[in-house]
C-alpha cells in the first residue's frame, strides 16, 4: 500500500462503499506445533474475557491505521464508527469440552 504504482491511492470511503474493508478468521480449536492448542475455560466466560477475541480485532484496526495512513497519528476524533455488529460464538457442550477439557455441566477441567 506504500507503494503508489501499485495501490494507488485512498479513496474517500462511504457507509456504502468503504475504503478499507477487512476481515479475519479466527479458529476456537486449532493445532499448535501439531499439537490442540487447549484453552481455559475463562476463555468462553464474556465478564473475564470480554466479548470477541478483543486482540485480533485490535490488531485489524492497527494495521488498517497502519497502512491506510503511514507515519501519521490519528486521534480519536479522526476515527467514527458508523456500524457495527455482534453475535454470539454457539459451541456445543462437546466442543466445549474438546477446546477447554471442561466438562460445561460443572465445569471440571482436566490439565488446565
């Protein structure tokens, strides 16, 4: 994006038509150096861990910022959020068990 002759440049964007649009996939389960990363179950708990996976949509806004406006230092009245939207993560009590080793009933972990 810092180079011209590739991206151009940054057009004005719209509630509509943004100019930035970015998106990330996020795995509850997943391996780690071939092993199943394991998490706490305070990682399903929204009062301890907040709603979301709070780092990675940081992340997104910080390289948005990143790229959208080097070496500049955007303050808050420079940034409005039109929109935005939320839902809940819908985990059976199976795959709660298999990302956490908790059972959900009483939530007895094993290895955590």
């Amino acid at each position: 994006m810092n180079d011209p002759a590739v991206f151009g440049q940054l057009q004005k964007g719209s509630a509509d038509k943004p100019a930035v649009v970015t998106e990330s996939v996020h795995y509850l389960f997943k391996y780690v150096s071939g092993k199943p990363l394991q998490r706490p179950a305070w990682f399903f708990d929204v009062t301890q861990q907040g709603e979301g996976i709070v780092d990675i949509t940081t992340h997104l806004v910080d390289l948005i910022q990143w790229e959208s406006f080097p070496g500049q230092v955007l303050s808050p009245g420079d940034v409005e959020m039109l929109r935005a939207k939320r839902w809940p993560t819908v985990v059976t009590r199976e795959q709660f068990k298999t990302i956490t080793g908790c059972r959900i009933s009483q939530i007895i972990c094993t290895g955590n």
